[in-house]
C-alpha cells in the first residue's frame, strides 16, 4: 500500500506519526507525501479548538476526493474526545483515538482488504500506561522530538486536553535511553522531549523531568537536550539547579502563562499567580547565563475585562519573552469555561490579539538586537537562498549565516552582525 500520513497539531502528534510511519514502513508499506496518490490516507488529527476539529474534517473528505477508492483513517484526539461527532464524518472509513494509536496499522491493512468500515475508539485506561512506542529517524528534520509523557490531570477550565488524552503517564528512562541512543547514531544530534504535561513526567515511578534531561544527556552522541512546553509552578529550585549543571542542556523554557492577570488565570483553573510565575521566571534566570524565556498567551478568555486585558498585557511586556504566542480564547464545548455566561465578542478578542501581538513583537525585536556582536553556536537546520544556511542557538536565538556552505546537521561558531526582519544575521560558519 502507500500510505500518506497528514498531521495536525503538537510535537506530540508529529512524534506520533513518525512512529506510525515507521510502523507501516517496517510492514512493506511505501510512505507518500499527502499530495500524492495514496491507497491509504491518515489525519492525525488535534482537537485544541473547533476550529482544529473542523480542519481534520475538512481533510479526511478532501483525501475522499483525492482517491475516492483509498482507505481514510481519522486518528487521535479528535475522534477520541467526540467520538460521536467523528463517527459522523463519512468520509472517514477508519475511526481511532489515542488509546491504542499504534493499531492504525493493522486496522489500514484490514479494511483496505475487506472495504469494511471500522469504529474502534476505545475508553483511556485507569491507571494510565503509555503506549509503547519508538522511533529512528525524524524525516525531514534536524533535531528528533521524542515523546515521553502523555496526558493530563490539570483541568484548565478552557482545556478539553485531558478528554482527549487522558491521565498523566510516563516511559521509563531506559527505554528513552534506548530510544534516543538509536536516534543519535542516526545523525540527530538535538532532542527535543515532549509530552502533553511535560512537567510532571515520571510521577507514576518516582521520578523527575530532570532525571531524564541527565539520562539523555550522558549519551554521548546527543549535543543538545531541550525541552517542550512547561507548566511553570512544577519547575523547583533543586531541579534548575541540577539542569544548570548540564553542559548539554539547552536554556530554553517555554513556560505556558496564558494570562497575565490573576482574576483570569483563576478562572481559567491555572495553578499560579502573576508573583509566582516573575518568581520562576527571575529563578532560570538567575541559574542560566542566557537563558530565554518564551510562552504562550490567550487574550479575550470568558469575563476578561478592558482593565484585565490591560494587566494581562503590562505583565506579559514586564517578563521580556524572547517569543510570545497569542491566540484568542475559543469557544470549546465539554470544557468547563464554555458553560461560562461572559464570552467577550471575536471583534475585541481579535483587537487585543493584534495589540498584545505587537507589543510583544517589539520586545522581542530588542532583545535580538542585544545580540549583536556575540559569538555563538549555531546548528545548521536549512539551506536557504544566496549560498546562507538558517539556524538556532541552544537559547533558541534564531539566526541567518551568510557565506556558509556547512551542510544540514552541522555545528558552526559565527558571530551576530545584524538583525534582519525575524532573525538575527551573522558571519563565521566555522565548523564546530
């Protein structure tokens, strides 16, 4: 069969599909690229918003009319959150959640040879137990995103998450020391750890986030270890001060804020206050030279007032984010804050995305100025045009280098000259 695999959503579910291409290579399959014909068609789909829901929609009809013989599994956690509402997509002939995601495989071959229509989205499992997966290669990339956690008990009351993927699970540390070991003598010098609730990895065994930053980091082929997206009140003084200590470790903290204003994060269930977020947020700064600090931020949330958005939007500036991501509150039914009686109209949540979007922007712009004149490694990700290669720091710096000829995967010492539209631009290319 050839099978194309569409994904939509996190560095979870790019993980996912890799792992599901893999799997059906492994089997005989040939992978195709989504534009192409294919016997097999998998969305991969995410469920964050009902604007994601509708995309994965959108898609499984669109590879229906593609190749109207094809096989169409809808994946993930869209189906797994409203089943009902994914057994209603006809296109689809294949329905699957995240529970047992690996049996995409084997349901594709069965219905490809029977035309019969499966709908097999099963409960999550309490307790939860991560479903064992493994991958090489991460196609197309420089650095490897490797899943090891999975779930979610927070509750936000915007967030239909825990729905669609269930409690907290984590894959014990040999097994990602295996897992990344493989990857490494593979070429992939930078790992990127992910998972749904990165931060309370390991609950389940006893152990912490940071065990497996030292675990992956003694691998001797692996050059860099970063980390996905963060709750901030999870982060303690013991574990920066242990990250600190490893030369591998890259300073970057995505640390999801969503609201600068504490009326709001209460209402949104967060576990924090603006303090104790400046309070962690001074902590990585104080224990990493150059650290950078990036979030996300959702603006115009049930009930957020003009006085709210403005608090929200004075803190946001106060932090300095190297990269802020904005988007406004959607409307999500199942979760908590759709029952909310305040929603705030799209014309103001699309005016205050634009004015913290810009705002941010300009912080951001200054901070790449500061970095002018520094001399800093760079790990070759792209060629681009005119003989330049792009690039990031450890502290997530992006960065043009000119006259460079280093191939993809490569390290090079360069120094920053100048800053250009969204990067900075720099000379050197020196092979490291």
């Amino acid at each position: 069969m050839r099978v194309a695999v569409y994904t939509l959503g996190c560095k979870v579910n790019q993980y996912e599909s890799q792992f599901l291409c893999e799997r059906f290579s492994e089997r005989g399959h040939q992978i195709v690229a989504h534009t192409e014909p294919a016997d097999v068609y998998i969305v991969n789909s995410c469920t964050v918003t009902a604007t994601s829901d509708s995309k994965s929609k959108k898609m499984a009809g669109h590879f229906r009319k593609q190749n109207p013989d094809a096989v169409v599994a809808l994946i993930g956690c869209f189906p797994q959150a409203f089943p009902q509402k994914a057994y209603d997509v006809k296109a689809a002939d294949i329905l699957l959640g995240n529970a047992e995601k690996g049996r995409v495989v084997e349901l594709c071959e069965k219905c490809f040879a029977d035309k019969i229509r499966c709908e097999a989205v099963c409960e999550q499992s309490l307790p939860a137990e991560i479903e064992p997966m493994r991958i090489s290669r991460f196609e197309e990339r420089t650095r490897a995103f490797v899943k090891i956690q999975d779930g979610c008990n927070r509750f936000c009351s915007y967030c239909i998450i825990p729905k669609a993927r269930g409690r907290i699970c984590s894959k014990p540390i040999d097994d990602i020391v295996e897992e990344i070991t493989t990857l490494s003598k593979n070429g992939y010098s930078e790992i990127v750890l992910v998972g749904i609730d990165l931060s309370s990895y390991g609950k389940q065994f006893g152990k912490t986030l940071t065990d497996a930053v030292e675990a992956v980091a003694d691998i001797d082929d692996v050059k860099r270890v970063r980390l996905g997206s963060l709750e901030p009140e999870i982060i303690s003084d013991e574990d920066l001060k242990r990250l600190s200590k490893i030369e591998k470790f890259c300073p970057q903290f995505h640390l999801s804020l969503q609201s600068g204003c504490d009326k709001t994060l209460k209402r949104m269930n967060r576990h924090y206050n603006c303090d104790e977020y400046k309070e962690i947020v001074n902590k990585i700064r104080a224990a990493f030279e150059n650290a950078s600090i990036t979030t996300d931020v959702m603006v115009g949330f049930a009930g957020e007032s003009d006085e709210d958005f403005k608090a929200s939007l004075e803190f946001v500036k106060s932090i300095e984010f190297l990269k802020v991501h904005v988007f406004p509150y959607s409307i999500r039914k199942g979760t908590r804050a759709a029952e909310f009686s305040d929603h705030i109209d799209g014309e103001t949540k699309k005016k205050r995305a634009h004015i913290m979007l810009s705002e941010t922007e300009k912080i951001r712009q200054k901070i790449l100025e500061n970095q002018i004149g520094k001399t800093v490694d760079v790990l070759v990700e792209s060629r681009v045009k005119n003989n330049c290669a792009f690039g990031y720091t450890k502290d997530y710096l992006p960065v043009f280098v000119e006259n460079c000829s280093l191939p993809v995967g490569s390290f090079c010492t360069v120094k920053i000259e100048n800053v250009k539209d969204d990067g900075c631009i720099a000379t050197g290319g020196i092979n490291k």
